[in-house]
C-alpha cells in the first residue's frame, strides 16, 4: 500500500492509486485505478442548483494517465484515497 497524499502533495508525474468507495443500499462497492498524474485542481460543473461560486458546484478533479495510455478523469470526495506509488521524476535541468 502507497502513502497516503494530501491534496496539496498531488504533483503532475507522480504515480498514484485512487481507492473509491460508493455507498450502496447493502455495504460498499470500491473502484481502484493507476496511473501518472497530469493534472489536478478545482474544476466548476453545470450544477444551477449547487449557489457556489459562479452558481456552480466546484469539484476536486484529478486527470491520470494510465499505463496503456488511457486517460481518466476522477472527481474526488471524501470517500477517496489516493496513494502515493511513485514520485514524479527529477525534471531534466534541475
């Protein structure tokens, strides 16, 4: 099992596993994926209802690239964990 990561550790190139659990009527269902960070922040839905910011829902998203190249987007809650696998490499000059 990786560490687990806070969201402000998340890092483009960094390898991470999503754990996910969803509630269902009897116990849980849980969905896990791998890959290579390329991104993560906030990002607003077309939610009318949510009178957030921008009469939007704003959501924790993280978009990973997974070892067959497939790319995957995961809004993230309180029921994620995401685990630290590997850190993303010294970048080539630094």
């Amino acid at each position: 099992m990786g560490k687990a990561l806070l969201s402000h550790e998340y890092r483009p190139g960094q390898r991470v596993r999503i754990v996910q659990q969803l509630a269902r009527v009897k116990g849980a269902t849980t969905t896990t994926v791998e890959g290579v960070v390329r991104r993560f922040g906030q990002q607003k839905t077309g939610s009318w209802f949510a009178h957030g910011r921008d009469d939007k829902l704003w959501l924790d998203r993280i978009e990973l690239q997974k070892s067959d190249g497939e790319l995957v987007v995961v809004n993230l809650d309180q029921y994620s964990r995401v685990e630290l696998l590997e850190e993303a490499p010294e970048s080539a000059g630094a």
